[in-house]
C-alpha cells in the first residue's frame, strides 16, 4: 500500500513537550511524504504521541491546503487553527513567456528597471547572470547569508534561524545541498544579489533572497528576482512560489496564493495553555509590531513585556478579589 512518511521531533518549550516538523523552523512548511495523511491516522498518531511520549501539543506550521496533511487537520482538529494565511507565488502557466509576464508592470516601472540597470552597469561593470547547484556555491551562500543576518540587525527583526546556534547551522547545510538552485547575480565580476531557492517537482520555491546594501539604490534585488523568473520560464516550471507570509513586496510579483494555516493540537491541559500562548503570540498586534520602524520596535521590545507583566499582574489579582 501507500506510505506516509512525517518526520517529527520532540523539544521542550515553555515547560512542554512539543512534537513538530524534524526540521523546523528551516522548512517552510509542514507536509507529508508520500500519500496524504487522513483524518483517522492523524488522530491515531496524536493519541499515541500522548500515550508513548508523553506530547502535551502537536504543533504543525504553514499547513498548505494544496499539501498532505490540510485536510486531516481540517477534517479532525479544525479548531486548533492558530492563524490562516497565504503563500503568494507566480503561476508561469498563465503566460506565454518571461515577455509576457513582464508586461503585466506598467511602462513606467519597466522603463525604471532599465535606468537602473544602466546606471549600476556604468559604475560597476557588466551584469551577469548565474543558476547552479547550491553545492557549487558556497561562497555565494555564505556572502548570501550574510547579508540577510546584516540585514535583520539593521532593521531590529528577529528570526528563529539566524540564532547563532543550530537552526542556522542547519540552514547553512540545508542551503548546500546539490538539490538547492543558487541565483547571483554579478555586476563586475562581483555578486550584487544572491537567491537561495529548491526545485520541487515542477515548480520553485524562492527560499531565501538577499543583496549588497552597498547597492540598494539600484534596486539589484528585484533585477535577480526578474532574471530568476526568466531562468524557471525556460526551464519549464509551472509556479515561482514565494512562500509564506503574502508580504507586500511579493504581492508585488505574484498573481496566485495558497492558503497556509498553523495548527496546534492540544493533547493535554498543559498543551491547551500552550496552543492558547501560541495563537497569541502570532497575533495581529505582533505582526504590526514587526512593520513600525526599527526605533519604535526597540523601544516597544525594551517596555511592552514590562507593561504585558503589569497587565497580567492586574488580571490575576483581579480573579483573586472576584
């Protein structure tokens, strides 16, 4: 018969123990292998989680409606939804060619991609373009990483891989494998921006996408995004997807979404706190935290788990008087 293949880790959070992806956060989405997993074998697998293991919640992230395990959810844990979202991406099948998908912009922001084309080839020298197997290009990903890590420090984001410690050491792993595409794009000889992606059957996945900010101006980023989109035109790939969450700038390029969902299945009282502090911290509060500037999340960051402590303290005197 068909198998189904779920690769699961136990770690302990916040006093529980918590069965999730083997590899997350690094994948950026949870799935299955093989056949799609049922409502009766998810439930099954969650009772002998508790029962073997002693799980107090089963945490699934980026569920995709498209993937092998939407449907178990939504069939037998619907209501341990944490939050929905999308996952925008590029359906190649809607265009002829990279021509046709190009001019769905408008002349003006056409007509600046070449100025800006111009200018940076003026100052630097030619561009050039590249896609190969993420074990050939070790420098890249390494000058690729790099800049993201930098990146993330200038605008006082905080991130779950670039830790210091194992998830990123896996993601450096993960970036080298022969099944990994490494996009540069060079001006002068030199990377100016670099995207890190994975073939998925017959479609690309824009894993991770990062530039020289010593050129930011010129807007290199997006002219290795466009020379990538090019590259999976000829390849014949159905879909550019860009991953979860729809962020601005990829509602920019994409034309399609998928649904994605998180879920986390409580499986004792401890795991019902657990989901309960997991659907908080995924809040629309901390999201718009993360689009304010970079000054006002620090200072919101220093204060507001003192202001959260003082709030907490106030409801629990507040039942204590009840």
């Amino acid at each position: 018969g068909r198998r189904t293949v779920w690769p699961l880790r136990i770690m302990r959070h916040l006093g529980c123990r918590i069965a999730t992806d083997l590899t997350d956060p690094v994948t950026p989405y949870s799935d299955v292998a093989g056949a799609p997993l049922s409502g009766e074998a998810l439930a099954l697998l969650c009772d002998r989680l508790q029962a073997d293991h002693g799980i107090d919640a089963l945490l699934a992230r980026r569920v995709r409606a498209d993937g092998g395990l939407h449907l178990a959810f939504a069939e037998r844990y619907a209501g341990s939804q944490i939050e929905p979202a999308v996952a925008p991406y590029i359906d190649l099948t809607a265009y002829a060619d990279f021509d046709a998908y190009c001019s769905r912009f408008g002349k003006q922001t056409r007509r600046n991609r070449r100025q800006r084309r111009r200018r940076m080839e003026e100052e630097c020298g030619d561009l050039t373009f590249e896609v190969a197997g993420g074990h050939e290009r070790g420098d890249e990903i390494d000058t690729a990483l790099t800049w993201k890590r930098e990146w993330i420090a200038a605008y006082d984001l905080r991130s779950s891989i670039f830790d210091g410690g194992v998830n990123e050491r896996l993601l450096r792993e993960v970036c080298a494998d022969p099944s990994m595409r490494v996009s540069t794009l060079s001006s002068g000889g030199r990377p100016v921006a670099i995207e890190i992606g994975s073939v998925c059957g017959d479609y690309y996945a824009a894993y991770i996408g990062a530039f020289d900010p010593r050129w930011a101006r010129f807007s290199m980023g997006q002219e290795q995004m466009l020379r990538t989109i090019a590259w999976c035109f000829m390849q014949g790939f159905k879909r550019y997807d860009l991953l979860a969450d729809a962020d601005a700038y990829k509602l920019r390029w994409t034309d399609a979404s998928v649904a994605v969902t998180d879920y986390c299945v409580a499986l004792s009282p401890m795991g019902n706190a657990y989901s309960l502090i997991r659907r908080l911290a995924q809040s629309p509060a901390r999201r718009r935290l993360n689009e304010l500037p970079p000054s006002v999340r620090r200072s919101a960051r220093r204060y507001g788990p003192m202001a959260a402590g003082l709030s907490a303290a106030g409801a629990a005197l507040s039942l204590i008087a009840d």
